[in-house]
C-alpha cells in the first residue's frame, strides 16, 4: 500500500502579467513523496521562477512527512528569493497548515483564480 | 445502577508505512455511525494516521515481523482509541515545533506528529509499557465538542 503522488507542472502568467510556476499535486503526500514534491520543484529553472503556487486540489492525504516535504520546499524557495503560495487545501488541511505555521512562509487561497489575483 | 454501553472495534496493522490508512479508515467509520460532525472526524483521522505512523517509524522501529494494535472503543458520546506497538515508550514530549526555527535550519523539519495529534482530539497520553514492550498512545474524542 505505498502511498503514490502524482505532480506535474502548468506555467501560467497571473492576472498582472507575471510567470506563475503551478506545481498541481495529487494522491497523497507522505514520506515517499520526496521525489514528486522536491523532484518537482528543484527541476524549476530557479533563474526564471520567481513566483510559484502549489495546487492541492487533488491531494488526498498529506501527513507530517508530507508536510515536512513543503517546509522543506519553503526553506529552498525562501533561500532562492521565490513567492510561494498554495491553494486547493481542505478546510481541515487549511487548518492543520495554519497549525504549524506554513502560513507565515505561504499564504493560502481557496482556488487557483484568487492565487493568481493575488500575485 | 447499568455501565453506560461501550462498543470495541479491534484493528491489526502490519509495521508498513501506509497501513494507517486502514486504521483511519476504521476510525472514520466508527465515528460517522456515532454521529461525529465532519471536521471532527478529519481531525480523529489526521491524529489516528499520525499514532500510526509513530508506531510504525518509531515503535516498532519499521520491523514488519512486529504489527500495531489499533483499539477502538466507542461509548455514548466520547471514542477512544489506543494505537499499541512493541517500542519501548517516549521519554520525553519533544518541543512543540516552530517554524521560524525550521525555516532557519535550527529545527528539522519534521517532528510535527505529536503536536498535531495533542491539537487535534480532546486528550491525548503516551504510556510506556511494562518491560518496555507494548506501549501505548490513547487519543480520546468527544462527541460534544463543536467543530472549529
């Protein structure tokens, strides 16, 4: 029963004309995870990515591993000089990130449109 | 004058990273039929998987010739569960994480189980077992508690 994320990446442009990297996940986010999550995001080319939003909308289950692996994302993006922000979360993960503290380092939004607004 | 009544539900996991699926699964459904609302039954979820995955990682230390107990006993209007592996027990409740001190490298990024599980249910006590075998965490949810 090992746990499988799914992870690809959409570029859009926000409403305010920036590139916007997407990283939609999806399944669950767990110890295996690392490949999907990191993996995912240190194949960003860092010199043109600037502003980054990870899509929760199809995660399933995401435990302390999981979110172990997004501190770990925020840590790298912080020391890159990049914005990230997540949106797609369930009330109940939404509260758990506010828990821990995700949201001083990542603001969350309900959906993808109010994300790129806010970029 | 009558015990109020309790009902038991029994579990046995392997020591396999994802099997606490199945003890949330288990919860879950225990809870719907003693009416919890929703966002509690999410949090009785996320506190169960994290008791498991503490068993399995730490506990049982990964040895799949080990399982994890997971009792469920559910009464009028409280559900407890006891998740019981082989370990030894903690010593010590580790610090309740920060995240500046994560997000600064002084502090590993993972070691948020414990704090969630004691965030989200109603009680929550680690015992160690006798001659450091089969020790145990308790959660305990109430029914009368309102979803935040």
């Amino acid at each position: 029963m090992e746990s499988v994320t799914k992870a690809h990446v959409d570029q859009l442009k926000s409403p305010s004309g920036y590139p916007v990297a997407i990283l939609r996940f999806g399944g669950d986010i767990a110890s295996t995870s690392r490949e999907a999550v990191l993996g995912t995001y240190e194949a960003l080319p860092r010199e043109t990515t600037k502003l980054i939003l990870l899509d929760f909308t199809g995660v399933d289950y995401i435990n302390s591993s999981g979110i172990a692996l997004v501190i770990q994302l925020l840590i790298q993006a912080a020391n890159a000089g990049q914005t990230v922000c997540a949106f797609g979360l369930s009330a109940h993960f939404t509260k758990v990130f506010t828990m821990v503290g995700i949201t001083k380092y990542a603001r969350l939004f309900p959906n993808q449109a109010e994300a790129l607004a806010a970029l | 004058m009558s015990e109020p009544k309790s009902t038991t539900v029994e579990v046995r996991l392997p020591t396999k990273m994802g099997y606490e699926k199945v003890a949330m699964s288990t919860a879950s459904a225990v809870a719907k039929l003693m009416g919890f609302p929703e966002a509690r039954i999410e949090d009785l979820k996320t506190a169960v998987a994290e008791a498991c995955i503490n068993a399995i990682e730490h506990g049982n230390r990964l040895n799949e010739k080990l399982s994890v107990g997971v009792v469920l006993q559910a009464g009028t209007d409280t559900l407890e569960v006891k998740v019981i592996d082989d370990g030894t027990g903690i010593r010590k409740q580790p610090a309740k994480p920060d995240i500046d001190r994560k997000m600064h490298g002084e502090e590993g990024p993972r070691g948020m189980g414990m704090f969630l599980i004691q965030a989200l249910v109603d009680e929550a006590e680690w015992v160690a077992g006798g001659e450091g075998k089969s020790s145990y965490v308790r959660l305990v949810i109430r029914l009368d508690k309102e979803a935040e």
